[in-house]
C-alpha cells in the first residue's frame, strides 16, 4: 500500500497564502449567503404547508388555526396567483402550489406569512389540508405498467443487435450472453444551505435575491407566475452554499413564493426552507431500476449492450428529459460495443419531482453497465480489469449515438492507473490480505470514465458575459456563473487575468445579476467554467484589441509588434514603458470604450432528436479510479481503505480548484454507491427526512489515502485556456466503491453471484453473508 | 421566558433580558448580528453552528472550553458563561487554524467552513492528545458536502504537527495560542475566567422576570441534545430547568468501600466526563475506546448521561452501557428521593417512571471492575443513532466461569432491553462457542423489533447475534473464531 505521507501529483499543491480572498471570507465568516443579508425592517417571513400525502383530490385548506395564532398571518394559496400557477419548464405539469389534487407528499399547497419565522412555521404547521386519497404509486416498473409515462420512451440504437447476441451454438458470436437488473437508490443533495429567496418590491417591480443556479430561469419563472414582464424582475445569485444540481430547476418555487408574497402584501418576504422541509419538499438524484444485456465472444470483446432504463421522474416532468438523455449516452460508458439498444422511460411516480444532481443521468447509466461488467467477469471467468481494457474505447470509434470519439483518452489514464498498480501486484495485496485476516476480507474494482460534456440539451449551449475596465485599471467581470463551491468565479477571473495580462487582484467577479448579463443559462453541466470562461475571454479579448489598437497609436508602433503581459503593454515581449494603469487612464482620456459584452456558444454541437444521431458533446472527459474497500466480515460493516484516481483534467486553469472538485465528486460518488439510504415509504413519505436518518460521508468515511493524479500532456483545443471541465466526471470513480465492498462480499462468499442493489449497506451486505447460494 | 443573563460573547460582557429557551443560533444571527454561525440542519448532525463555550470545569477548579452546536443551546444556559463565535476568533484577521484550511482549498462553497475552523481551533485549546488521529476526529462533528474532507484531512495533520509541542496546562497554552494568533491575544485575556450569572441563585435559578409562573412549562434541560431535536422553535414562555449547569449536579465521586461501594454520577455528568472518568474507566476498563461511537466531539461535550436515560429512546448508546454495568437511579423530586434499578426505570415506548417535577439525580454503579464490551451497528460509523446496540459485562471467577452476566441491547424492542435469557445462558459457564451460541440464540429469542427507517425487523435481529459473537471475541480474544460462532 501507497504511504500516506508519500508525494503524488497533487498532493503538494497549496493556494498561497495570500491569494483567494473569498476563501479565507469564507473561513472567518465573513461570507454572506442570502439568510445572513441584514433584513428590512418590515420584512415578512415565509413558510410553506406541504400536501398531506402522497396522491390526492379534492383538496380542502382550513387556514382558520393558523390565523387564530396571529391574526396578522397571511396564508396565500393557488387561487392567489395572478399569472400562471405553473413551474414546470418542459412540460406544464407542475403547479407552484396545488390545487384541487396533490401527486406528492411534501408538494406545496399553501404559503403562510408572518412577521417572524417561528411565528411563520407555527403557523404554518396549523394550516390543515385535507381531501380524498388516492392510490400512490412509488415503483418505476409500477408506473410503466400503469402506463405513467412523462414523454414518450426514447430509445438509441446501433448495429446489429439480433447478430451480436446469436449464440456461437447459432453460428453467431456470442460465447456469453449476461443479462439482470440494476437498481440504483436517489440521492439526497445536501448542499448545506437550504433553499431560499428574498423578494423586494423595488421601482415598481421586484428584486428577487435566490439562491439558484440559474438567475435567468428564476427571472422567467416568476415573470409568468406573476404574470409581468422579465423586465420588471431582476434576479440576483449571491454565493450559494452549495447546490450541486438541486438548485438548478428546483430553486425556482421557493422564489416564486417569495414574490407571490411580495407581490401581494407589498412588503419584502424571505423564504428559507428548514433542512427537513427542504428534503421533504424537493427532488433529488434519480431512481433507476435497469435491465442489462450483454454478449461476450470467446476473447471477451463486447459484442452487443441491452439497457432499458425504468427512470423514476417523480410527480412532473423538471429536468428528466435531459436527464435520461444523458443516461442513454452513457449507457456504454466507457466501453466500445458495436451493436447497442438504449431505451428510457421516465416514469410519473407519486414521489417530488426527482431532478438534476451533479452526473445527470450518467451515474445510473455508467452504475448499471459496470454491473454488466462484473457479471460478465464472473460469468467469463476473464478477470474484469481484462474485460474493460480489452474494450475501452479507442481514437475514431463511432458511439452508438453516432459521434465519432475523438481525442479519444480513454486508455490513458487506464493504462497510467495500472502502471502505478500493476495487476498481479494488486491482486497480491487483496489476496495477502484476504488470507491472512478471518473476519475481515478486501476487494478492489477499477472503473473506466469517459463523460461527455455539454448540456444535453443543445439550445443551452451559450452564455454572457460583460466586462469592465475601470479607468483606475481594475477590472469587473459579470457573467451568468453562479459561484457555488466550485470554483467557477477563481477561473473566470484567471481567465480575465491572463487575457489583458494583469495581475488577479485587479480583477472582481462579480455577483449574478440577469440585469447585467441577460438570458444565462444555468451553471450546470459541469459547464460553468467553459461557457462563461469563453464569454469572459471574448469580452477580454475585445478589449484588449481595443486597447492594444490604441497603444499602437499611442506608442507609434505597429500593433502586431504588441501585447499586454505582467501588467505592461508589452513590445516584442519586453516592457515598452506604458504600464497598463497609465494605458488605460490615457485610452479613457482618448474616449476608448473601456467596456465590453462577450457571448459564447460551444461550436459543433448537434444531434438529431429523430435518428438519435449527432454529436452533442464538445469532448469527454477520461479518467479511471482503483477503489480497495474492506469488509468486517463479523459485522458486515465496511470501509474503504484506499483510492487511486488518474483523472483528464486538460491544462487545468486552477490545479487546485479541480483537486477540490474530483475530490469532492468522488465523495459524493461513494456515498451514492455504499453509504447514502433515501428511504420513502410505500405512501410515498420520506422517511430519511433529516440528516439523523439520512447519512452523507462524514470525515472518519472519508479517511483513507487517496492518490490524484492529472494526466499531463493533456491540452483540450475545446475548452478555454485548454482546460477541461471537472464538476461531475469524477462522481462516477465513487461507483467503484460499491463493486469494491462487492468484491470484498464474494471473497468472504467465494463462488456466490453478486448483487446490484446500490447503495450497498450493512443490511444488504448481510443478507449476502447469511443468505444461500 | 425572559431572563436576565449575564454572560461573556467574544470576550465582551453582554447583559441582557433575553429568552432563555431561544437557540443561541438564532440569538446570534438575529440579534447579535454575529451570521458567521450557520444552520445547516438545527439537530446537531452538521457541526455549521458550532461555537466555544466556556464553563466550569467538571472538578470545579477552573474553566473549560468546549465546542457546541448553538442550534442544540438555549440562551439561559449562557448565563454565567462565555461564547467565543467564528467573529471572535477571526477578531484580527484570519488564524493560523483559518490559514491552514485556506492554503489546502478546503473551504468550497464555504457554509460549513466557520463550523470546521471552530472545531479545530477547539481541538488546539482543549486537554488531551494532538496527535494526527486527534486532530482528524475533531472534525468528526463537521459535515462538508463539498470538500470530500481530504483537505481538511490535510489541514487537521498540518496543525497537529504545527502545534505538537503546546505546553499541556490550561493557561500556558492559552497563552501559547494566543502568542501564534490561534485565538487573539485580547480575546484570550479574558478566556480565563467566567462573569457572575445575573441570577444570585445560579443558572436556571433567576427568577422570572415580572413574577408570574413559566406558561411553557419547565422541562428539565441536561444538555438539551435531545430536547432541541424535538423542540425546533420552543415557544416563548418556556423556562426550561437546566439541570445540566447546575454545578451541585455535575460530580463523579466513590461512595462507600469494598464490596458495596458505588460510583455515583450526577445529572449533569456529560458523556464525555463519562468516558474521561477514572473511577469509571477502573469499573469497565477500555470503556474510553467506545467514546468515538456516540455523537459527535461537540454533542458529548453537553449531552448528559441523565438526559440519555430520561429520553428513554430504544437506542441510546449510553443507556445500553448503563444497563450492562447494572445501574441503579436516584430520582427525586418536591415528594422525595427513591432509588431504583434502571431496568425497571422503563415503562414502555418513551414512557419512564419518572413523574410530577422529578428528575434522575443520581446514576449509581456498583464499583467492582467487570470486562466490559459494547457494539453498536449503524448506517455510518461515526455519529450515527444505532440501528441496534448491545453492551456485555461480566467477571470471571477463579475457576475460570462467567459471573454477573449482564447483557444489553437496544434497537430491538420499544426500550433499551436486558437480555436476561441470554445472559443467564452464559451465566456460570465457562467462555466457549456453546455457550455464545445459546446466549445468541436467546437473544434472538427474546426481542421483538421493529422495522424503520434505521432497518428491518430481520436485519436487527442478525446483526444482534452478530454484535455479541463480537462481544464474545473481544472479551476472550483467541478463544473462538468468528466462523465458529456464527456457524
Ligand atoms: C447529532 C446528535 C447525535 C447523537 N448521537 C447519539 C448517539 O450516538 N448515541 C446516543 O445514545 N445518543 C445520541 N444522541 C442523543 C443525545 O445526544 C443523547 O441521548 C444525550 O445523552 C441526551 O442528553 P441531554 O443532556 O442532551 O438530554 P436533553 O436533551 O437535555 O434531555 C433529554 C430528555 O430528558 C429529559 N431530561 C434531561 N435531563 C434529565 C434529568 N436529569 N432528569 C429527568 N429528565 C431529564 C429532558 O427533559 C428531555 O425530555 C445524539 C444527539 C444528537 C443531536
Ligand atoms: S445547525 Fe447543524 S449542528 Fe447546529
Ligand atoms: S465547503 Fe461547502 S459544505 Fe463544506
């Protein structure tokens, strides 16, 4: 085993010390998030009353307890919204608050106002609703039965799957046909700052500060909820204390409450969801329950891949359309496999609208296609590690959606991640272990990544972005990023930096207004940083050509001759004497427009929705991670005990910003797979609804040695600045972690079939240890 | 209700009339204007609210430091104390503690970033080891969603092996941190010592201002870890009896001598004063190795063991330890003082024999030493309810067979339970696979759970037999295997 103390790639990497203000904000609480704003004196707080149950009709509100508290409580409900009562964005399927029915416990029904927010809740909690029940469904396969379809089934196809899957004994190929089923549990976000908004009335319309990942969206939300123009709304994100997805779509109810109750009372209204509102009221990762196919020839090679995923989409449609379009691209993951057959079905269940969580579709894909991969390994008896390398994909192949890999880094990092844990070696060390321990046993598993990266959906491809030089020479960046954890301001802002060649601390990034830079895209998809990087840089770009046309004049030289570098106009590379100060000071005397609007949209994006053809990647990202768990065999407790990740960063603009990220992603990756247990009850209730039941990693899970290393020589020609996205790839090296603890279970169980029900718990793992063969 | 407190926030004196049940979360954010303190969760679990409290310490000879979560402490426990916040720390600009988060990018988002700089600045102030281990689980109380830990892994290690020579007296070291800028050396000076509480009578005992009896009522407070989960947002009116501050009640002393001696834990004995205990750890040697299995650093600095009985949960961690180590209750109240063996002390699903104003006084164990063994089987491994718990005590007698059988469990029935059955299968026997193997058999035998969010029935049932096969392998470590007992 590594040594802990022992350098690797990353390891060594520090911010100095005096860099990223916003960081050491954050570390003495200096940072405000949008419940720490001083609150206006007539403030109103909100709170909001959830259906009672999983489904029903005819729904009755007595309000009368909650006014009896304080008759100042103001309790406002669907029949109170001026403009549309929809949210729903693809579909209009989704009320802002119910009315008549109700298809989920914890859907919003009524918002309660009150002049602080216990009063708020106490009252809140006295609102009674009440109406007839109706069955609840919570099964995907249940729903599909029933014919509960959101949108019709999409379906991929590719090469000849009757051939791929004809039996040698046919005169086919297909030594092993492996077929089961995958079910893959939700996921609970926990950013730790809930949901929320303020409201304001201000100039004759509102200011809605949200905590959103997408301004713009909230900006059209509420412009149709309360039936006004966009113009009469401006939306701001401050930094948000994490969202990772769930404050994409699903922020936006809680700030159209907030300006339904300013609308209305006239007054500025907070709402801020307590954390078991929040887990109640919200969507979270997708279920899945998947059925996998697939054919081996005699050498192992992947022939054909059947996957049909039973999408569980909850109450309404959100986000689950592009959510099962990416499921369907990754339903190879990494692998090359000429003949495939991907179908999704998104399910209406009577459970909250499941919605976007950092992978989008990917994990369940990428989960359910490396449990074909395990099955096959025991089926075959070719170890798994044999089994992907001998399928990896490779420069030029065509994916069964049609696009042609290129760039294609799949083997890299594969390859990199064995030099530094040969195989032989590896099983020694699992195997060492395994015979000299009784009650406890490893198991190790290495996934393969590639993940496409761009929003599935093509129109959201662009962003904004707008640039001020002031004529002190400091400089403000806005646009549509909303920072959330991620880094995306720091890169933006190394973007700014190196493009007019000035020192970081000239330049602030500032906070998302859609007033500032209008119709931006949500910050998701991993695509923060590419997207408005890109627009920034153009901004910045222009600028400069603006500035540098005017140092040509200036100086008398030929403006090819010039650049801007180390905070100078520089001439054939060296200091021509005008610092940018002075530079910008005499282009704002020359009546230079110091100011400009950057737009991006990622070039050769397309795809066919008719043929399910097309390229709708700009590039993927690679990686691949060994995982080493270990099993308390006594117990059926387990723990991972070490991880290697070699991971495609391109030329990251901030090392350590993407160490941050994989690290983070891949512990949220091991939490889905082996930790983290969304419980609802069959009435559709949430039952883990706070963070004593619901259990996210914590330090102690996560302490075990990790080696990160970036592969080098790895400039992306799509990105900005050569670098590559990092928000969610490494969230499915986490999905290792269950086939780990697997490995560890059939080592403890030799000759016993493995299971796929993720996550992986103690109560899972003893069933496997006590059950039969 | 309303108070007048009088305590210490960031080194200033504060006196106010301020309601005593109200979080001092909210107290802070609202009022104090102080929002670097943040919920996250408002039970406890995500450590974003912490803050230093200083108070008495529990031999009365000085002060001590904690790290609490504010969502969990009302505001008249303040009384007579000092609060030090994320505010108060950062007074002079970032600490060396904020430093070495900052350089390894361990604050993203950065919500929960005050909370971890809170929690190691406590694990540099408090008594005990500061070896890397140490560090690491100070933050064990600290939820970070996106971080992963591994850097304030990386940051923890740093600080243990910065600050490993840290003179081991209070005020020295106080004085060594403050010297480095960990706390600013003004806020330090007044570290040492705590202001007089408003009230004459003490914490808890002021009267109510304006005379007129507590319309809320006046549960009695230990620390408040479990009366705060249930108890969000108390209502104004509530004057709470905060039993856990009261220093007559917070002691641990031997009563007696020889065979009937006992030791005697007050009410506002804290668990981690449990774990600590001397006396305690002669009873039930190794006993401090189980610490790490309940709550959180922050959570076992105020939750009592009192509260852990009177809550009567069917999983309290401490109340299975008691069970096993044969407690006895002094429960006392306005109509008098009656002992009682904790066993008989639950009625039924959170139903106790407590009644009227009484409280639990006193927690008595007998004193002679017993081997002593606990397990817990929970989602996660740290801070965590169990799903199920069992503890085992026992003495071997000169002939080499098991006496005093005791055996616990709870997460299996709708009150912490004595496995009588299976104890008495042990009972006078020899340690071996037979024996464990009927006493794992009785057990299952002998509970009844239910299935919740925490587990099935059938899986509580198996991993109970499991838990004491693993009992019986740490009390006679090599006698048996593991395969040999779950054959
Ligand atoms: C995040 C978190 C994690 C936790 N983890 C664990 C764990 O791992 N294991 C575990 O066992 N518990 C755990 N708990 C529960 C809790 O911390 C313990 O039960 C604790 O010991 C309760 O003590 P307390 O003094 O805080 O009780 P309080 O909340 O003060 O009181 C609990 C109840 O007992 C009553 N009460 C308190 N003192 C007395 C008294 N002297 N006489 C009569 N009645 C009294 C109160 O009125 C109240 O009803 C956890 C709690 C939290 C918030
Ligand atoms: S708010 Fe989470 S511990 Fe207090
Ligand atoms: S930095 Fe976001 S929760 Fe820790």
């Amino acid at each position: 085993m590594k040594d802990r103390s022992a350098p690797s790639a990353l390891a060594a990497v520090r911010f100095d010390p005096g860099d990223r203000p916003e960081s050491l904000r954050n570390l003495t609480g200096a940072t405000k998030y949008l419940d720490d704003l001083p609150e206006p004196a007539n403030l109103l707080h909100a709170a909001v009353v959830p259906s009672p149950s999983g489904h029903g009709r005819r729904m009755r509100v007595d309000a009368s307890k909650a006014r009896e508290l304080d008759p100042s409580v103001v309790v406002l409900l669907a029949a109170s919204i001026p403009g549309e009562n929809q949210m729903g964005t693809a579909v209009d399927d989704e009320p802002l608050l119910a009315d008549g029915e109700w298809h989920y416990a914890g859907q919003p029904v009524a918002l309660v106002l009150a002049s602080s927010k216990r009063l708020a809740r106490a009252a809140a909690a006295l609102v009674r609703v009440t109406g007839e029940e109706l069955p609840v469904v919570t099964d995907p396969r249940e729903a599909f039965a029933r014919g509960e379809l959101i949108l019709k089934p999409r379906v991929q196809s590719s090469g000849d799957l009757a051939g791929a899957f004809r039996a040698e004994a046919e005169g086919g190929k297909a030594r092993w046909i492996v077929e089961g089923r995958a079910e893959s549990d939700g996921q609970e976000h926990v950013y730790l700052e809930t949901q929320g908004a303020i409201a304001e009335p201000v100039d004759g319309g509102l200011r809605v500060v949200s905590g959103t990942q997408a301004p713009s969206g909230v900006q059209k939300a509420v412009a149709r909820v309360l039936g006004v123009p966009m113009r009469e709304l401006e939306v701001e994100a401050m930094r948000l204390g994490g969202a990772f997805g769930g404050k994409e779509d699903q922020a936006a109810p809680w700030a159209a409450l907030a300006a339904l109750g300013a609308y209305v009372t006239g007054r500025p209204v907070k709402l801020v969801l307590s954390r078991r509102d929040d887990m109640r009221m919200t969507g979270k990762r997708h279920p899945y329950s998947t059925d996998f196919r697939l054919a081996l020839d005699a050498e192992g090679n992947f022939l054909g891949l059947e996957l049909d995923f039973y999408q569980n989409a909850g109450a309404a449609c959100d986000l689950s359309p592009a959510i099962i379009a990416r499921s369907l691209y990754h339903a190879a993951g990494a692998y090359r496999i000429p003949a495939v057959r991907a179908a999704g079905y998104m399910c209406r269940t009577n459970l909250p609208p499941f919605t976007a969580f950092r992978g989008f579709g990917a994990p369940q894909a990428i989960w359910a296609m490396e449990a074909a991969v395990s099955k096959a390994a025991e089926a075959t008896g070719i170890p798994a590690l044999e089994l992907q390398r001998r399928n990896l994909l490779r420069e030029g192949d065509l994916t069964h959606y049609g696009m042609k890999m290129e760039d294609c880094r799949a083997g890299r990092p594969f390859e990199l991640l064995l030099s530094r844990n040969p195989a032989a070696r590896l099983e020694a060390e699992i195997e060492d272990f395994n015979a000299s321990h009784a009650d406890r046993k490893r198991g190790s598993w290495v996934i393969p990544l590639a993940f496409g990266v761009s929003f599935t959906k093509l129109m959201m491809n662009q962003g904004g972005a707008l640039v001020h030089v002031f004529s002190d020479g400091s400089v403000s960046v806005s646009t549509g990023a909303v920072e959330m954890g991620q880094g995306v301001g720091r890169k933006v802002l190394v973007v700014a930096a190196r493009t007019l060649g000035i020192p970081e601390d000239l330049v602030r990034i500032e906070r998302t207004r859609t007033a500032t830079v209008a119709n931006t895209m949500p910050t998701a998809a991993s695509t923060g940083s590419d997207i408005n990087g890109a627009a920034a840089l153009a901004a910045c770009e222009e600028i400069r050509k603006r500035l540098l046309a005017f140092a040509a004049t200036f100086l008398g030289a030929p403006d090819n001759e010039l650049s801007l570098g180390n905070g100078l106009v520089l001439r054939g590379g060296r200091d021509s004497g005008l610092a940018w100060k002075d530079l910008v000071a005499k282009a704002h005397e020359a009546r230079v427009d110091l100011s400009a609007h950057g737009f991006y949209a990622t070039p050769g994006l397309s795809y066919d929705m008719q043929a399910e053809r097309g390229s709708p990647f700009a590039y993927h990202v690679y990686g691949a991670a060994l995982v080493v768990a270990e099993l308390d065999t006594l117990r059926g407790s387990s723990r991972i005990v070490r991880a290697d990740l070699v991971h495609d960063g391109g030329v990251p603009i901030d090392a350590l910003v993407d160490r941050g990220q994989i690290e983070g992603a891949f512990a949220q990756g091991l939490g889905w797979a082996i930790l983290e247990d969304l419980v609802y009850g069959k009435d559709g209730k949430l039952l883990s609804d706070t963070l004593s039941t619901y259990k996210l990693p914590d330090m102690r899970f996560m302490d075990f040695p990790i080696d990160i290393e970036l592969l080098d020589d790895a400039a992306n020609p799509k990105a900005v600045l050569g670098s590559k996205a990092v928000g969610e790839p490494p969230f499915q090296y986490g999905i290792a972690g269950y086939f780990a603890v697997l490995e560890a279970l059939k080592a403890a169980r030799p000759g016993k079939a493995g299971f796929f029900d993720l996550p992986l718990t103690q109560e899972k793992a003893l069933d496997f240890l006590d059950g039969g063969n | 209700m309303l108070k007048s407190l009088r305590f210490r926030l960031n080194g200033k004196l504060v006196e106010i009339e301020g309601r005593e049940e109200q979080p001092v979360l909210d107290w802070l954010r609202e009022e104090a204007g102080l929002t670097g303190t943040r919920e996250g969760c408002r039970e406890g679990d995500c450590g974003a609210c912490l803050a230093l409290l200083g108070r008495r310490n529990l031999e009365g000879t000085g002060i001590e430091w904690v790290s609490a979560a504010t969502c969990l402490l009302a505001l008249g426990e303040l009384d007579g104390r000092a609060l030090v916040t994320v505010e108060g720390l950062a007074g002079e600009g970032p600490t060396p503690v904020m430093k070495a988060l900052h350089v390894e990018n361990a604050s993203q988002c950065g919500f929960c970033s005050p909370g971890v700089a809170v929690a190691l600045s406590h694990f540099l102030l408090a008594e005990g080891p500061r070896d890397e281990a140490a560090a690491v689980a100070s933050v064990e109380g600290n939820l970070c969603r996106c971080t992963g830990y591994a850097s304030i892994g990386r940051a923890a290690r740093a600080l243990s092996s910065d600050f490993s020579g840290l003179p081991l007296d209070f005020p020295t070291r106080l004085a060594a941190l403050a010297a480095r800028g960990v706390i600013p050396p003004a806020l330090a000076a007044t570290m040492q010592d705590l202001p007089e509480p408003a009230s004459a009578g003490g914490p808890g005992g002021s009267p109510p201002l304006g005379g007129s009896p507590p319309l809320g009522g006046s549960p009695p407070l230990g620390g408040g870890t479990d009366w705060y989960v249930r108890n969000t947002d108390p209502a104004p009116g509530l004057s709470p009896r905060f039993v856990g501050r009261d220093p007559e009640l917070r002691f641990i002393e031997t009563r007696g001598s020889g065979e009937g001696a006992t030791v005697a834990l007050g009410a506002g004995v804290t668990v981690a004063d449990f774990f600590a205990s001397k006396a305690v750890r002669a009873i039930a040697p190794g006993i401090e190795r189980f610490e790490v299995l309940v709550a959180s650093p922050h959570i076992r600095a105020r939750a009592t063991l009192a509260g852990n009985v009177a809550n009567a949960s069917p999983v309290a961690d401490l109340t299975a330890m008691l069970l096993a180590l044969d407690a006895r209750l002094v429960l006392s109240g306005a109509s008098g003082a009656r002992e009682l063996p904790l066993a008989d002390f639950f009625l039924g699903y959170k139903k106790t024999a407590l009644d009227g104003d009484a409280i639990i006084e006193t927690i008595l164990l007998p004193a002679a030493p017993r081997a002593f063994s606990f397990e817990k089987a929970a989602r996660r491994e740290r801070l965590d309810i169990a799903a199920v718990n069992t503890a085992l005590s026992l003495a071997v007698d000169s002939g080499g067979a098991m006496r005093g059988v005791i055996v616990s469990a709870g997460g299996v029935g709708p009150v912490p339970l004595r496995l009588r059955k299976a104890a008495a299968a042990l009972e006078g026997r020899k340690p071996s696979v037979a024996a464990f193997r009927e006493a794992m058999l009785a057990a299952r035998d002998e509970v009844a759970p239910i299935s919740d969010v925490r587990g099935s029935a059938e899986f509580r049932k198996r991993v109970l037999g499991r838990l004491l096969a693993a009992h019986a392998l740490r009390l006679f470590p090599g006698a048996f295997t593991a395969e040999e007992l779950l054959a």
